[in-house]
C-alpha cells in the first residue's frame, strides 16, 4: 500500500496533547501521527476480534473507520465483546461500536455498513478503504474478504480464535502470501465448530485483535516488520507464541472475480452449527416435544454435547454421551445397548455436532434422527426457562 497522503493533514491542539505519546516515538512523530490520521481502515466484523480491533485502531488516532456488521448485541457477546456494553444488547453492533469509539476519539470518522458482506458489495465497500481488518468468525466470508483484497490490492490483516488458540498474519501485502496459501480450500462443513459450539476464553479475541491492530497501525505508520509471509500461532494455555512461514503457492487457481461463497464453502445457507444436518434425518423441537409428551419406553434422546454445557441446560430425559467418545469409538456400543429397540433421537447445542454424531453411528449400523436446532432451538420455542447460552 502506498503511504497515506499527509500533505493536508493538521493535528489540532486537542490531538496533540491526545496522542502526545505517539509524537514522542521517533519511530511515529508527527509524520506517523498524520498518517494514521489520514488513514481509513475497514473493520469486517464487531465481534470478539473486532472489537479491540477498533477500540485501538480509534485510540491511535486512525482518522476514518469503516465498520461492517449486521448483528445486534446480545447478553453472550459481553463475555469477550469488550466494545459493547450491557445497555446496548438487543441494538445493533456497529451503532453500539459508533458510539463507543467517539467516546475515545471524537475525532475518527466512522462509517456504518449494517449489512453482511456479500460478492455483490464487498468490492464497493472494501474499495474506499487503505487496510481491511477481517474480524469475522466463518470460512465464506473470510475467502470473500481475501479474494475481494487480492482483487482490489488491499491489504488483509487476518486474525481467528478458538477456544484457547489465536493466529494473526497480513495477507496480499506487498506481493506476500493471501489466504488461499493458507487454505486453499475450505474444510469440510461441520469440520470446524463455532466458537458457539465449541467456546472461547474471553480474554483471547483481545490478544488477538490488538496484534490486528498493531499490524494495521505499523503498515500505516510503514514502521517495524509486518507479518507477511509469518502466521503467528498463540496459545493461552500454555502462554506461548510461535510461528510458520508463510509462502505465495506459485499453483495457486488465478482469483479474477468473486463467486458464491456460501456454495464454495459447502454451507447451503443454513444456521450455523448445521452445515451437515442435510445428510441425515431431522425432527423439530415442536415435534420431539410431543414425542416426549407421550409414552417414552421406546425412544431414547441422546445429549451428545460436553459436560460443561450440561450443567447449564438440559432437555428432561436425555441421556449425556460427548460427540468425542462417540467419534472415537469408545461409546459405540454404549449407545448401541442404550438404544437397543428403541427410536433415537440425537441433540447438541445448534444440531452440527449431533448431525456429526449420526454420521458417525451411522457407520455402526446405529440410525437415529437429528433435532434441528438443539437446545437452543428448545429454548426458543419450547421451554423458555432452560437457559440460552
């Protein structure tokens, strides 16, 4: 990316005294400061990433943030969320993250995009912007992020989080490698749970999302080493870092336009955590309430999520058997023997990983039946008393 042109570009007092501590860096001074100020940074996403993403990325002083996000905050976002506060749920995100930056940067230009980014606006939106931050938590909208860059010579800094693991790199930067050398094509649907199946330490988008930040402001500011051509993997548990390099696949398909990502990516628009339930048979929670409601002696409800979850709801009667000891083989005969003459029925929390557990008993010779929706959907429209989480 070519430096942001900084020829019209004052500080005014305020924003002296305000990024004071940046003046004093001879790596930033004033020129860095007026290039961050006349930089424009897009945000895809205003969740767990994109939240310290854009609370920093305001508080250095970069002088236009684009935001794109379709979502509203909702009480399970607090936990990691850190840009979104308690009187905003049930609002929408980018409103909430507006408000929040110009209580720390009255000065930043915020633009609101309160829609998902498809191929039809992502070269339109992406293309008003110097660096795109992908905060997003899905494989479509990630390769459409990176192909709509590659095709509009944008910078793409990267960053993902799952339970306690994060990775941060910059993709297409200077002739470096972009996502496709990374991934070359998406996993199988269903292969990678969301964190709303499978979880995330709430600290985590944080580390994360703030390396994003300090990527976006050293290719602003054109300071330091970037990691292009570095994906960087860290590790909460363990509290460490560590690297891979990163290299343009000279094999890699030509990307010269966008395409439908959804079908690419095998995800036939469904709610997440249900990529695989077109390949088996499902029921609805209405449906399996009036099962319930009748004699039960031949049906069996299996809860194949982990022991944390079922702490915190259950639906009444089912039996608890994790989608890894079934995968791997150690509760097979288990369920077989629970499910012996009876009609079985399978649920987690948003029916991807019962869909999995099927699949998986399936090759046993075990058939049963998947709830749409899981235990959430339960919660919804059957019994709102169990919690939602």
């Amino acid at each position: 990316m070519l430096p942001p042109d900084t020829s019209a570009v004052q500080l005014s007092p305020d924003e002296v005294v305000r990024f004071s501590r940046h003046l004093i860096l001879p790596e930033i001074g004033m020129e860095g400061q007026k290039r961050l100020k006349a930089a424009s940074v897009l945000c895809v996403g205003t969740g767990g990433l994109g939240s310290p993403l854009l609370l920093y990325l305001a508080a250095a002083g970069v002088g236009r943030l684009g935001i794109v996000d379709f979502d509203v905050v909702d009480h399970s976002n607090l936990q990691r969320q850190v840009i979104h506060g308690t009187s905003w749920v049930g609002k929408p995100k980018i409103e909430s993250a507006k408000a929040r930056i110009h209580e720390i940067n009255p000065h930043c230009q915020v633009d609101l995009y309160e829609t998902a980014l498809t191929s039809e606006n992502a070269l339109e939106i992406i293309a008003g912007y110097d660096i795109v931050c992908d905060g997003t938590d899905n494989f479509p909208t990630r390769y459409l992020v990176n192909d709509a860059c590659v095709l509009l010579d944008k910078p793409n800094v990267y960053g993902s989080i799952f339970r306690f693991e994060g990775q941060a790199t910059v993709f297409n930067y200077q002739g470096g490698p972009n996502y496709r050398d990374l991934f070359p094509e998406p996993p199988p649907p269903g292969m990678v749970p969301s964190c709303a199946e499978g979880g995330v330490v709430g600290v985590l988008p944080g580390i994360i999302g703030v390396i994003q930040a300090t990527e976006a402001v050293k290719l602003i500011t054109g300071i330091g080493t970037s990691l292009s051509g570095r994906l960087l993997l860290f590790d909460a548990l363990k509290m460490s870092f560590r690297e891979l390099k990163l290299r343009p696949n000279p094999e890699r398909p030509v990307i010269d336009k966008l395409i439908d990502y959804q079908e690419f990516c095998g995800v036939g628009g469904s709610a997440p955590g249900q990529e695989e339930a077109g390949s088996v048979a499902t029921i609805s929670v209405s449906e399996l309430k009036t099962l319930l409601d009748g004699p039960q002696d031949d049906l069996l409800l299996l809860d194949v999520r982990n022991p944390p979850e079922a702490e915190i709801a259950v639906i009444p009667g089912a039996v608890l058997v994790p989608l890894d000891r079934i995968e791997s083989g150690e509760a097979i005969e288990e369920v077989r023997r629970l499910a012996s003459g009876k009609r079985l029925y399978v649920h987690c929390k948003l029916g991807g990983r019962s869909a999995k557990a099927l699949i998986a008993l399936g090759r046993h010779g075990i058939d049963g039946v998947n709830v749409q929706g899981g235990i959430d959907a339960w919660s919804q429209e059957v019994d709102p008393d169990v919690p939602r989480y």
